[in-house]
C-alpha cells in the first residue's frame, strides 16, 4: 500500500463492480480510506479502511443520510468519485420519456445532489470527479445517456467555478469502451466497431481509467480543475460517432 493519498476520505457511487470497484482498490492501494457506495450489495469490497454504504444516488435522502454519517465518523470528505451511471441505448425517436428521465435521475441529478450534499463537508484540497463518457463529446447514437452525460459536462465547468474559491477542484473524466459488465451487454458488434475506430485498436479496461482517478483524488495535480479528460485510446478526438452509429443501424 503506498501513501499517494494517505488517510484521505473519498467516497465513490457505483462501486459495486466495473469501473467503481477498480476504483476503490486503486484508491485503497493508494493508501485512501474509501467509501463505497451503491444501491446493489457492494460486500466484496470488505477489507480495512474500506468501508460499504448503501446508496441510490437519486434519492436527496439517501445523501443526507450518508453525509450525517461522514460527519459522525470522519469529520469531513477529501474526495468525492461521481461514477455511478445507468445506460439507454434507445435511439432519439425510440426512447420512452421514463427512460429518459431514469437515465437524466442517475447520471445527472446524482452528482449534483452528492456535489450539493458533501461540498460543505470539503476543505480546501479536495477533490471531486464526475465520470462522463465519450458519449458526452460526441453525438452518440445513444440519446437519453448522450443527453446526460453532455449535462454532466456542464455540471462539471458550475462546479469548479463556484467550489474554486474555497479551493476545492472539480474534474470530469470520460471513458470510451472500457471492458465492464455494462459495456458486455451491448449490441453485438459495438466492441468490435469501437476498436476499428479507436485509433489505438483496443477497447480499455477499469484499472486504466482508475490509474487516472487517483491521480486526481491526490495532491499531485493542485491546479488542474474544470478539466475534462478522455480515457479513449483516442476515440472521440477522430470524430467516429457517426460511423459507429451507421454500423448499428
């Protein structure tokens, strides 16, 4: 375990496998004490200084009651990892208005309301990341999800303007294809037209995008916030949407 981000309080949503539970192994080998959380049973995370919370990030109540918690147990929060996420893949003129709005309750109003609910618990050095996607900077074929992710961009930038002052940094970080039960469920033949249009010719994988995360939870990085940094293999900077799109129609 090494000392990258000792003793430092970080809470991560989603972290009940994929991206979120690499996460918290790289935060907790950082040397972190970690709070995960998520709506589904996120036991295989039991070791020391990790500690599982129950959470749907949707839900105000259920931030109070986490942020009441930290308050008890910790006294404050150094980190906050936004990661939870839900998937649509209806395209525009096929997507239900409740899975609209599910996709718009998870994606988006989760991290303002755990933005909302745990800033007062920050001080200055803190750390916050909202997970995006490519699909937040290109026009995906995905339109509930595009349209959330896109927000969550915007979220990000209010974030670091109004949290800067009291030095608190606010990032957004969006994967491409990461290997995932999420991503594992896709339409046959996305990863394969992913990696034709990633110019490094892989898809990626969660302990990638967690390398990056904890770059960002520590103290080496005191000047970079309202950043949005893509962990793509180069994907969205080629605008290849489009020809992911034709490839699923």
């Amino acid at each position: 375990m090494s000392s990258r981000l000792h003793d430092r309080v970080i809470v991560v949503t989603g972290a009940a496998g994929g991206q979120g539970a690499a996460e918290v192994g790289a935060l907790h080998e950082a040397g972190a004490v970690v709070i995960a959380t998520d709506v589904h049973d996120v036991g295989p995370h039991r070791r020391e200084r990790v500690y599982d919370r129950n959470l749907d990030v949707a839900d105000p109540g259920g931030w109070r009651e986490l942020a009441d918690w930290l308050r008890e147990r910790f006294g404050r929060v150094d980190g906050l990892i936004n990661n939870a996420g839900t998937t649509s893949r209806a395209r525009l003129a096929e997507v239900p208005v409740e899975e609209w709005n599910r996709a718009l309750a998870i994606n988006l109003t989760g991290p303002m309301l755990g933005i909302q609910t745990l800033a007062p618990l920050m001080e200055s050095g803190a750390s916050i990341v909202n997970v995006g996607s490519v699909a937040g900077l290109t026009a995906h074929y995905t339109a509930a999800y595009t349209a959330s992710k896109w927000g969550l961009r915007g979220l990000t930038r209010v974030a670091a303007m109004e949290l800067g002052p009291r030095g608190i940094r606010v990032n957004a970080v969006h994967p491409g294809y990461i290997e995932t039960p999420m991503t594992a469920s896709a339409p046959a033949g996305f990863k394969g037209a992913n990696e034709a249009l990633t110019p490094l010719g892989r898809v990626g994988s969660a302990e990638e995008v967690a390398a990056l995360m904890v770059f960002l939870m520590s103290a080496e990085c005191p000047f970079i916030s309202g950043a949005e940094i893509a962990v793509d293999g180069g994907f969205s900077s080629c605008a290849a949407a489009k020809a992911l799109s034709d490839a699923l129609s």
